[in-house]
C-alpha cells in the first residue's frame, strides 16, 4: 500500500504551524512540525519529507537561506509562505528552487490544494543506491539527451555523463519532459504550461522563463548563447535535441 505523503511544516509561529499541521493530518497527510532551520535539518537526517512548507519569514534565519541550503543538499519540493507578499522575495524563492508559493495567512483548502498539485508533478527525494552509469542505459527511452546532461524520465533525475545527479525541482522537470516529447516543436509560454499540467500554480506561470533560465545554467554549454533550449522571438522555446541550429 503506497504510503502517504509526508510533509513538513515550518513556521517559527507555533499556532501558525499547528493549525496547519492538524488541518493537513486531517486530510491523510503525514506531519512533522519545525520551528526554524535548525529543526528542519535535525528532522531531516532521519525522514526526508515529502514536500516542505517552509515561512520565509522568520526570526533566526529566514526563509531563503533555508531554502538555498536545503536544495544544494536533496531535491524536495518546497512551498513557501510569505506575509510580506514581497514580489523580490517571492523571485528570489523561485530562482533558488522553490516550487510554489502563497501569501499568509492562508486559505488551507488552497494550502492543500497547492500541495497536492506539487506533489503531482514531483518525486519524494529518497536515498538510493548509487546509479547505474549513464552509458549502459542510453539506449533505453526513458533516458533524453539535453545538452551536457541526461534527462531520466523513470526516476526524474538529471545527470552527468559520469552518473552524477544534479538537482532538478520538480517544476523543471515538468518542462524538461514536455521538451523530451516535443523535439524541435516551437512551445509558447501557454504551451508549456497546458502539457505540463501547470494551469493551477500561479507562481508556475509567472516564472516560465526564470526556470528555463535555471535550466539553461545545468544543461547548456554555454548558458549566455542557449542551443539546445533555444528562444524563438515571439513564439515560444524550441528543444534541439543535436544542439544545432536547424
């Protein structure tokens, strides 16, 4: 029987974190509470959540480094709340690898439906054992080239040549799979978004080209001259599986 998502609340604001806590164990979510960074990373060494719902405001570190911090570390889908509904923090979060976000205080039916719409287009980041190298599983389809990485479609993983993993979050896997179906097709903004089955996450869709842009730093040769997820002026991104130009 699969297990229920487990997820983790953190809110240096104990009623806060609570309420959110209680309405979610309600709903069949597994739940552990954190007052800040340093429960979160304690937790963390014995259970990786399935999603973190983590406030970007708090007093003994905020929100953003945490986040910096826990996505350099494991790839876990993050949501974060925001009181301050600062449009600079809200970028700098997705630009760091969060995967949504909502203004506190929060509706917690859309708390919850957000969640689940995460963890829809997203994996749980469980240790595993070490891959198997890349070349021996190239010709199997779940594998796409992208450039100086490989696309795992069956485990949502991006890595080297070497096998080594590199961080994806669950959004950029969403639009790396939609280009791994749609070689050399023009995709606009819109697009994306339908295929990816995004419609529902605002932060999403306002931050299509902040994503493409992160994974442009991963995949591209040169990330300031992009060839394989190229811009077409006024049209949308096109996925060159080769690279080139034609």
């Amino acid at each position: 029987m699969t297990q229920n998502p487990h997820i983790f609340i953190v809110d240096d604001e104990a009623p806060a974190r609570e309420m959110v806590g209680d309405y979610l164990k309600m709903h069949g979510f597994g739940v552990t509470l954190c007052d800040g960074g340093k429960s979160l990373r304690k937790e963390i060494e014995s259970n990786v959540p399935d999603l973190v719902v983590l406030d970007l405001n708090m007093p003994e570190e905020d929100g953003l480094s945490i986040i910096r911090d826990l996505k350099s570390k494991i790839n876990v889908p993050v949501i974060m709340l925001t009181a301050t509904a600062s449009p600079i923090d809200r970028v700098v979060g997705l630009e760091l690898g969060a995967d949504d976000y909502i203004a506190k205080p929060c509706e917690l039916r859309e708390l919850m439906a957000r969640i689940r719409s995460v963890l829809r287009r997203s994996t749980p980041a469980r240790a595993a054992a070490a891959p198997e190298p890349v070349a021996a599983k190239a010709d199997k389809e779940q594998l796409v080239r992208f450039g100086t990485k490989w696309l795992d479609l069956e485990a949502q993983a991006l890595r080297d040549d070497e096998g080594n993993e590199h961080p994806l979050t669950a959004s950029e896997f969403g639009l790396l799979k939609v280009f791994a179906a749609n070689p050399k097709r023009v995709l606009s903004r819109e697009r994306l978004l339908e295929l990816a089955n995004a419609r529902d996450a605002e932060a999403f869709d306002r931050a299509v080209d902040l994503r493409i842009m992160r994974i442009r730093r991963k995949i591209e040769i040169d990330p300031t001259k992009p060839a394989v997820i190229r811009t077409i002026r006024g049209g949308g991104y096109l996925f060159s599986p080769a690279g080139d130009k034609g």
